[in-house]
C-alpha cells in the first residue's frame, strides 16, 4: 500500500525558513517523480515543485522559484521541500504526492494528507 | 501559466449527469493529453479520477469519463450519487515543464 506521509509544518515569521518533508513507504521510491502542491485556507489546489526519480531534474512554480528547494533522498525513501524567505501568501497545507512515471509530466496518482504552514507574526 | 478556467459551481440531482469544462491553452490543455481530473472532499486528500485526459484509473466507478477538444477539456459525470459531492481540479503538463490545476469547481448533489 502506497503511503505518504508529510511533516515539518507550522507557525514561522515572514522571512523565515521551514524544511517538509514527506516519507514515502509501499513503492520503489526512486522509480517516481514526485511533486509538492499546496492548497492556501479555503482556496485552489496549487503545483509547487517537482523533481524527477533520479533527483537530477527539478521544476518550480515561478511563486517559488528561487525561495523554495526540492530534493530528496532515495536511500531514505524521503522528500523534501526547503523554503526560504517565506510570505504570508506561502500559508497553505502542502501536500506531497507520487507521480504514474520518473517523468513529472504525467499525472500524479497517490497523495499525502498534508502539513500546514502558517506564516505570520 | 496562468490557472486553467473552470466554473465555480455546477449542480445536479441524482440520478442525473453533469459536465465541468477546463479551458487553457495552446500551451497546456490543447498541446498535450496529460490532462487529469481530481476529486477533493472537505479536509481530505485530492483523490485521482482521470488521466491522459480520458482514462480512469482502477476502482473510479465508470461513472466519471473524460474528453478534450481544442484548448478545452470536460469532465462528464454520469447518474450522479450524493457521495460525487466534492470539488473537483483540472490539471494539465504546460510547454513551461510545470503543472497547472484549473480553479477547482464545487459539486453539488441536490
């Protein structure tokens, strides 16, 4: 059974950092992109990032790009988000979820339950 | 990229069907078939109904189908149940390599 299960969210001030990550269990992690999408309080679903299976191709959000970091670690079945420079349109459950492919382009088909970030003072 | 346009709301009775339509680009919906359709029920996870703008993965009832023409896509739900209410997100690959989600539209089963 695929699981995905995200972490690291909270409460940081404008300006600040947070890293999330999602560990991923049930599939050959390295074998799939993986994206991060959020969704603002009572908003739309929003693309994030992406990365590709092997880690070497990565894809932003012209929102984040430069502020935001994806990575993961395919030895630890783990993904990241490092973000920097955080606004208070950043606010959002951020989601992560596994793509059909190592290519990000096609669908995503599993999703975690998310983790909130608030920034605010 | 900017958000793919889709209509706020629409409604339905049971029993009856309902299309929301998804329209982008040249760049997005029309220049590829990686377009998919999701399903989000308050506070829960956006769950997969449609890929490659008109497959159903396994276990979505055939119910839910999908079609493309030109820059718009749709999604068709037939003989709709009271469980079908949710809001429902486009999505689609853009020439940009990123990912754009229509606005989402709410579902009402009246």
């Amino acid at each position: 059974e695929v699981q995905l299960l995200e972490s690291g969210g909270g409460l940081v001030q404008p300006g600040g950092s947070l890293r999330l990550s999602c560990a991923a269990s049930g599939f050959t992690f390295s074998s799939y992109a993986m994206s991060w999408a959020r969704q603002a309080p009572g908003k739309g679903l929003e693309w994030v990032s992406a990365i590709g299976g092997n880690g070497g191709s990565t894809y932003y959000a012209d929102a984040v790009q430069g502020r935001f970091t994806i990575s993961r670690d395919n030895s630890k079945n783990t993904l990241y988000l490092q973000m920097n420079s955080l606004r208070a349109e950043d606010t959002a459950i951020y989601y992560c979820a596994k793509h059909v492919a190592l290519w990000f382009g096609q669908n995503t088909e599993y999703w975690g339950q998310g983790t909130l970030v608030t920034v605010s003072s | 990229h900017s958000a793919l346009t889709q209509p706020a709301s629409v409604s339905g009775s049971p029993g009856q069907s309902i299309t929301i339509s998804c329209t982008g680009t040249s760049s997005d919906v029309g220049g590829y078939n990686y377009v998919s359709w999701y399903q989000q029920h308050p506070g829960k996870a956006p769950k997969l109904m449609i890929y490659d703008v008109n497959s159903r993965p396994s276990g979505v009832p055939d119910r839910f189908s999908g079609s493309k023409s030109g820059n718009t896509a749709s999604l068709t739900i037939s003989g709709l149940h009271t469980e079908d209410e949710a809001d429902y997100y486009c999505s689609s690959y853009t020439s940009s390599s990123t990912l754009v989600f229509g606005g989402g539209t709410k579902l009402t089963v009246l």
